[in-house]
C-alpha cells in the first residue's frame, strides 16, 4: 500500500504533506478567492454612512424594488408557461417537423438579453419595418395615425425576457417528461381522463421540481440582466447599482443596493427549495415504459408546429434575421470597424484567459472532493456556487472594493517606502475584470469536472494508488484522460459566458477598453443601432456554440 494514500493529511516520511492535501489546499484557496467579493461586498455595505439607507430606501430601492419584483413575477410567469408547454408538446406529440423543433426551441439560449432589446427596439420602432408593414396594410400614412404601443415597458421587458430565458424550463421539463413513466399516463387514460386532463394532473405535477427549478435559472438571470431592463426603460436594481457606482460615483450606495439583490438571490434559492420540499417520488419495481407521443395530422399538426415554433420565431429568428440584415447592411456601405478587430483580440483574449483559470480552480475544488470526501470538501465545492447564483454586478461591486482597497494599500506602502506609485495595479490592468469572471463561473466548471469524475469508477483510483501513484499522477495518468469530454464541454461555457457578461464588465474593464458587449452597450444607449450590429452577430455566433452541444446531446440522450 502506498503511504501516501494512507490519508491527505499524512505525509511519507512525516515532514512531507501528500498530494492530496495540496488539492484540498488548492481548493480551499479558490473557494475563498471567490466568496471575497461577497465579504468584501457585505462589509462595505455595513460600513456605509448612517443615513445612506434611509436616503437609497426613499430614492431607489421605494422605485427599483417594485419594478425588480414586478419583472421577476412576469418573467418567472412567463417563462414557466411557455417552457413548459413547449417540452409537452415535443414530448407528448408527434407532428412533421418535431425533430427539428426539439434542437430549435434551444436557440433563445444563444440570444443574450441585452441583445434581443437591441434588436426589437428597432425592429418594432414606430418608423420600424413591423409597424411600418402594419400601417400599409391598415391605410394609414404615418405614426401619428397608427402606431403600436411602446415596447420600452414592463410588458415589452417581460415578453422579451420570458421568450429568451424560457429554455431554461424547457430543458429540466422534457427531460423529466422523457424520464417519467409513460404507464402513469396511460393509467390515467384508462380512467377517463383526458390527454389535456391528464398534462395538468399528472406531468405537471411530477414535473415541479424540474419547473422549479428551471424558473430560478430563468429568474437569476432576469435579475442578471443589465442592459435589456435599462434600454426598454425599466429601473431595476441591477440598473440602479451601475447608475448609482458609474453616474454618482457612489460606492457605498452601489454595494447596499448590490446586497439587497444578494438578499434576494438567497429569497428565490430558498423559495425553490420551499416549493419541493414535500416532493417524494419512488420508482416502480415493475419496468416503465416511456411515453408514447400521439401522431398528429393535418390541422392539428400544423398548429402544433406553428404554436412550438413560436417561441423560436421571437426568441431567435427574429432579432437573428434583423441582425443579419443589419451587420450586411453596415458592412457593404463601410466593411469592417477599424476597432472591430481590437474588440475581438479584447473579448477572445479576457474571455480565454478567465476560462483556463477557472478550469484550473474547478479543477481543484472537484478533484479535492473525491480524494478527500468530507464536511470540509463538500462545503468548498457548495460555496463554489456562489458567485454563479450572484448578479454580475453583485460579484464586480465585491471584486471592485477587495482589489481596490488591495491597490491602495499597495500604493500608499510603495510611496511610503520607495517613493513611487504603483497606480491601478488590479483594477487598472484588467486583472479584476477576469477575477469577476472566474469567481462568477467557477461552479460552471466545478460541476462539469465532478459530473465527469464521478463516471470513473473509484477502483481505478485504488489500482493506481496501489500501485505507488500519487494523486497528483493518478490525475494526470487516468482522471485527465478519462474527463477531456467533461472539461471541453466546461470550457466551452465559460468561454461563452465571459463573452456575454455585460454587467461585470461595465463595472470593471479598463479605460479605453471595449469588448463586443461593451461596445454595444454604448451604441445601443448612443441610438446608434446600425453601428453595433456587427458586434452583436459575433456574440450571438459564439452563442450557438454550447446550443449546438446542448442538440447533440439531447440527441443522443433521447
């Protein structure tokens, strides 16, 4: 037997600690790095004057509360309804064009929401080519005859949103729908229950926790949702925290009102818990069968294709098509941006440096848990979580007050002791912005890589140790290999998601510093709409990728 797999805190020869405990170190070092920004976050929001609550209470929070939870009501609403009905309709039927539909009503995932607003804001602009179209075929000659109403609403955001953030309910659903027992239906068929009777009685019921689920997801990214809530006019916190940082430079103010969306993270995460915590469900002895759909034909097909197809014709096609149009349009009258290529260096290079960094601290946060199970591990991979169920804006506001206070002290020391500035070091280089993204998507890679491991039987792990491997090579020998899947799949998420940030990097990009979502940030608030579309294509572009990987795997799974 090999001493050093004896325990990860023993060592060879009693001076030397085992590889394993430099994982779990590792672990707990990237752990902590990433609940910084929620401490640092929570202390200064503490630390604010004593009549900052009152003042934000009477003058923010009294407007953006009740327009955050109005949003979040809609869109959860919103979102539930039409994910759910879509995975019934996939699952339970079967109609020309199903196939396609299942992998389609994917794509609404490739659409940030800050880009769909972008997009229908001038597709439905009162001079647009939708209202335009409606008053041509009504007689009418200009918008002070006919117009529709304003999509800079409550209800234009929470239709935009609910369309794009449904997926998130369509992909826990039809998974739940293709796992439950098709003989559970066909019982209550056999009742006299109808088909319509038996989706509200029976598969939604079964479905809960899933809907539940996906409803949070739906949730915590409305709440995300920076630049779609401020360009069709709705002041939520997430908007009241950059205004309040950015155009007041207020920090104190930015991190209480960023602790009240924390507030109300740790709200929707309980609820959802809540809302299941009497859900049992046994699996019978006898062989289930799965659900047989029912082949529709004619009418009925034709509406069950047009009714699935309209989650995607809003959610997707749509802005898509505008910005096709829109990206050839501005190409063909000047080519390229001469800061398109600086944008992309920008974005590609940030975005690939914060994912081989988070892949390497997911890494350790998932391996440590599997040498060495315990109380300690499994709370370092659960608070991995936490910068994942926090705001963007949230983890920035945390990353800006750690790293600025760090640059600071470094200052003042330098000056003190060598009489020199250091400046920004942090904060000025860019280091801070791919610190926000590890700190936020670090849960992204700690679960691919435990979802990977625990496929690996833990016998490889004993035959190899036996066999006088430390951890550290049993890793690299059998763990790596085995796990390519896993973290390509991981890397290729987090990629993504550091390409579609906006709040976090709003708050903390460099001077002079633009990426594809900053860059059309500005236009979008500039009017400018025609300039950005290129830039707004490139996203959605690099969107598709893990939609792409999400298909295939639906795919082989069904």
């Amino acid at each position: 037997m090999n001493p050093d797999a004896a325990h990860p805190l023993t060592s060879r020869a009693g001076t030397r600690f085992s590889s394993s405990f430099w994982w779990l170190c590792l672990s707990l070092a990237a752990v902590c790095g990433a609940m910084v920004p929620v401490l640092a976050l929570v202390s200064q929001a503490v630390q604010g004057s004593r009549g900052l609550w009152a003042h934000l209470g009477a003058s923010v929070i009294l407007t953006a509360l009740p327009d955050t939870v109005i949003l979040l009501a809609g869109v959860g609403l919103l979102a539930g309804i039409v994910g759910t009905y879509a995975a019934w309709l996939v699952t339970a039927y079967d109609f020309p064009g199903r196939k396609i539909l299942e992998w389609a009503l994917l794509l609404p995932l490739a659409m940030p929401t800050y880009i769909v607003a972008y997009a229908y804001l001038d597709i439905l602009h009162p001079i647009g080519p939708v209202q335009g179209a409606l008053r041509w075929l009504l007689g009418y000659s200009s918008p002070r005859e006919f117009r529709l109403p304003d999509i800079r609403s409550m209800t234009g955001c929470i239709v935009l949103l609910g369309f794009v953030l449904f997926p998130y309910v369509y992909i826990p659903v039809r998974a739940m729908f293709l796992t439950q027992a098709g003989n559970l239906l066909e019982a209550a068929r056999t009742l006299g229950v109808s088909r319509r009777a038996a989706f509200f009685k029976v598969a939604v019921p079964l479905a809960r926790p899933a809907i539940a689920v996906g409803i949070s997801l739906a949730l915590m990214e409305a709440l995300n949702d920076i630049g779609a809530s401020e360009f069709l006019g709705v002041r939520t916190l997430t908007v009241s925290v950059y205004t309040t940082w950015v155009t007041k430079s207020d920090l104190p103010g930015a991190a209480q009102i960023a602790l009240s969306m924390l507030f109300i993270v740790v709200a929707l995460v309980a609820f959802e818990r809540w809302a299941r915590r009497k859900q049992r469900y046994a699996v019978s002895a006898q062989k289930s069968r799965e659900l047989e759909p029912v082949r529709l034909t004619g009418l009925k097909a034709f509406g069950a294709l047009a009714l699935g197809s309209l989650p995607v014709v809003i959610g997707f096609v749509a802005p898509a098509s505008y910005l096709v149009i829109e990206a050839w349009k501005r190409f063909r009258f000047s080519g390229l941006s001469s800061r398109f290529t600086e944008e992309a260096l920008n974005t590609i290079l940030f975005a690939g440096l914060a994912t081989a960094i988070t892949l390497v601290l997911g890494l350790a946060v998932a391996y440590a848990m599997r040498l060495a199970p315990g109380r300690l591990s499994l709370w370092s991979y659960r608070l991995s979580t936490v910068g994942y169920a926090a705001p963007g804006t949230v983890i920035a506001i945390g990353v800006l007050i750690a790293l600025g206070g760090f640059d600071r002290f470094v200052d003042q020391t330098m000056r003190e002791w060598f009489g020199i500035s250091t400046g920004l070091i942090f904060i000025g280089s860019g280091a801070a912005l791919i610190y926000a993204y590890s700190a936020r998507f670090l849960t992204i890679a700690a679960g691919s890589v435990d979802a990977g491991l625990s496929r690996i039987p833990q016998s490889f792990d004993h035959a190899s140790r036996t066999l006088g491997r430390s951890a550290t090579q049993t890793f690299r020998q059998i763990h790596l290999p085995l796990s390519k899947a896993s973290l390509a799949a991981a890397a290729l998420l987090i990629f993504v998601d550091c390409v579609k940030e906006l709040p976090a990097t709003l708050l903390l990009r460099p001077l002079n510093f633009e990426t594809f979502a900053t860059h059309l940030y500005g236009e979008a608030a500039r009017g400018t709409y025609e300039e950005a579309a290129i830039a707004a294509l490139a996203i959605v572009v690099i969107g598709i990728l893990p939609v792409m990987q999400l298909a295939r795997i639906g795919r082989r799974k069904g």
